[in-house]
C-alpha cells in the first residue's frame, strides 16, 4: 500500500491479474479481462461436469437428461 503525505491511502490504477497488468481507468481492458474471467470459469463448469457425467450410471445420465430437459421447459430456455 501506499500513502500520501497526509497518511491517506492512494490506490494506484493498475492491477497484477492472472491475465497480466490491468489498467482500472481503461474501460475496454477491464470488458476484456471480464470476457477472460468468464471464458475460464465456463470452461471449469464444462469440465467439472463432463467428469461427474463419466462417474454416472447409464441410469443416472437418463434421470439427468430428463431432468434437465424439464428444467429447461420451465424457465422457458432454448
């Protein structure tokens, strides 16, 4: 951290992410490192469940397609 003459804590605009550095005050960077972010996350989600449907039993995946497919009917999604 650092401090100005006052003590006050002065907050700098850049950050160290995983992406690399990010400038704070640049409005496309931070949709950038945002779209990163999301990109990575959605890619975890898709493999933790392509893993957990390999665990299942052929009779697991079947109530997990129906639910699924119910689910999807409910909340309207395509």
């Amino acid at each position: 951290m650092r401090f100005d003459k006052d003590g006050k804590r002065v907050r700098g605009k850049d950050i160290v992410t995983p992406f690399g550095k990010l400038d704070l005050g640049n409005k496309e960077e931070k949709e950038q490192y945002w779209g990163e972010v999301q990109q990575v996350e959605e890619a975890r989600i898709r493999d933790a469940q392509r893993k957990y449907h390999a665990r299942m039993s052929e009779k697991e995946r079947e109530d997990a397609a129906k639910w699924v497919g119910h689910s999807r009917y409910l909340l309207d999604e395509e």
